[in-house]
C-alpha cells in the first residue's frame, strides 16, 4: 500500500541509529529522529523503541570490553543530545495542577533515564521540573519550598546510590511530600524501595501512570530503620574512603600504579578495580539499609565479569572479597552479608 505512514519504530530504524552513535555520528542520529517524527512516531515510542534500548546496549559494549568508557562516553552524551532536542519540541502543559520534580541522586551521574522520564511526562501533559545529576537532598528540599510539587521522583541507576536514596527519601518526607522511585538501583519487585522508605516504586513508564494516579496527597516522616545492620551501615559509610584504601591494599592484588594518575588507561582491569571498589562499599551499605545480600552480590558478580573480560584473574574478586570481610570483621551483620552475596 503507497502513502501508509508508519507510526512505529522499526528494526532498520534501530540498526541505522546503532551505526550512527556508534560512529560518534550525532547529525545521522538526529536526522534519524526527525525522519521518525515526520513519519507520524510519537516521542515516547522514540524513547522506548530506539532511546533506551540502544543505550542498554552502549553500556553493554563496555561492559563487555568491546568499547572504551570514552566510547561509552560520547555515545551516551549523544543520546542526551537526542533526547534533549526530542524534550524541546514537546507544548509546555497547560494546567495548573501541581509539578512533579524528577532528580537523579546525589553522585548519581546517569542522567538519561531521568532525561526520558521528564520528557515523557511532559508528553502526558504534565508539568514537570527536572533537577538533573548528581542533586543534593538540600537543593531538592529547596525546589519543593519554592515550588510546591505533588511528588518527588527520584532515579538511582546504581546500587551503590541505595544509601544516598535513603537520604534524600528522609529529606523530602521531611516535607510531607511523596517520593516515588525508580532506576536499575532497585529490583524488580520493588523490596528495596519500600524498605528504604519510598512512597511507591515505578519499574518502568506504565508503572508510574497508575502510580501517579493512586498518590498520597500528603505523607509522614520516614520512619526510622530500626533493624540490625542499619548503625554498621552508617558507621561504614563514614569510613567509606578508608575502608576502601585497606581492602585495596589487603586484597593482595597487584595493581601496580593503577593508584597513580594518567599511569594506566581508564580501561585496565587494574584501574577499573580499584575505581569501583567505593562502589562495592556503597553496595555492602545498601545491602545492610535494605536487608538484602543481593546488592553486594550482584555487584560481586558484575565485577567479575568485567574484569575477567579485561585480563584479569578469576579469582581477583574473590581475593578482594576475603580483603572486605577481613576489614569488616568488626561488623558482624556486614560480615554475614557477605557470606550470603
């Protein structure tokens, strides 16, 4: 049939943008975007059939070692462009219901999920005001002051954010106001929301419409976690930087002058070990706020697989795990956290 508009993103669609972000092309991937919406494809099928899916795949190519992080890195800034300029064209909403605020947590870097969440809302013809990364509980509690919104949603891409989360969820219940959250940080089922003291948890876009419609108008305080772990967790958290120099150095792994400035490529296994061990320590203390041993232990897993993939030994990890329990013996509820990761 000629003159049939197609109103959905295709498989040829998604190979071209492939080839152009991969390529650092972002004129074809924007061009790519304009042909979409010239052939009648709405801005949230863009997001969900091509925007996110790619990205999934940009953080796979360096986790699998087939891309360097500066690779990842542009790539990732190109899809921001995208999504940004896809944002622009969307009407400003005209209703004076209450905004929603969507910010990423503090040191939270992964800005795009947050990006597509905005954007899509504001599609709904919600008012929306993004925060953007890295977003302390101060100036969160600062924007609702002035702006009074109906819900704060939170995203938090990595585990090793669950603790910041907790933060940020006792700052703005501190207002009255709800926190709805959401990103790779929390599992699917939503436990680890709900026991960081979350308003309601939102997997993925549906989600969060029926969330939205069933809100609080008002909530309380967070309510204090009480049970055992929580004073290790934050007493781990104070000595987070120290803690991570001793396992490093007790681990008995060689990482030459990974310690050293511009001494290795980003990319060594080496380097990429001693970068995320703050990581794991963030994960053990999410661990222990959420009572759940699969956040060290997902971590545990990811890690090995990376470097094994960069040249590392197999047993590297295990080697940095005894390191961490060692340093944690003190701290017997961490101690069996990770005997269960």
């Amino acid at each position: 049939m000629t003159g049939l508009r197609v109103t959905e993103v295709r498989t040829d669609d998604v190979e071209t943008y492939w080839e152009a972000v991969s390529a650092g092309d972002e004129r074809g991937c924007q061009a790519l975007v304009d042909d979409l919406l010239a052939r009648g494809v709405s801005v949230v099928d863009i997001f969900s059939g091509l925007v996110i899916p790619i990205q999934q795949q940009i953080g796979d190519r360096w986790a699998n070692n087939d891309w360097t992080v500066a690779h990842e890195h542009a790539a990732t800034a190109i899809s921001e462009a995208v999504v940004t300029r896809l944002g622009a064209g969307i009407p400003e909403p005209s209703t004076d219901e209450r905004p929603l605020l969507v910010t990423c947590v503090e040191r939270e870097w992964h800005a795009l999920p947050a990006l597509v969440v905005t954007h899509t809302l504001r599609s709904w013809g919600r008012p929306v005001h993004y925060l953007g990364a890295n977003v302390s509980p101060e100036t969160v509690v600062g924007r609702i002051i002035d702006l009074g919104p109906r819900a704060v949603l939170v995203s938090a891409s990595l585990s090793s954010s669950l603790p910041r989360v907790r933060r940020l969820i006792e700052a703005v219940c501190g207002t009255g106001t709800p926190v709805i959250l959401g990103g790779r940080a929390f599992d699917p089922g939503g436990v680890r929301a709900a026991r960081l003291g979350g308003t309601a948890y939102a997997p993925d876009m549906e989600r969060l419409s029926g969330v939205l419609a069933d809100l609080p108008g008002h909530v309380s305080p967070a309510a204090p976690l009480r049970h055992p772990g929580v004073g290790e967790a934050l007493s781990i958290l104070a000595a987070a930087d120290e803690i991570s120099r001793d396992v490093i150095r007790g681990s008995g792994v060689d990482l030459g002058s990974a310690g050293t400035p511009a001494a290795m490529p980003p990319d060594d296994w080496r380097v990429v070990l001693s970068t995320y061990v703050p990581h794991v320590i963030g994960c053990v203390v999410g661990g222990l706020l959420t009572e759940d041993p699969t956040v060290p232990g997902e971590a545990r897993s990811w890690l090995t697989v990376v470097l094994e993939l960069r040249g590392g030994d197999a047993d590297t990890v295990d080697h940095l795990w005894k390191a961490l329990a060692r340093r944690l013996r003190e701290y017997p509820e961490a101690v069996r956290l990770l005997e269960h990761s």
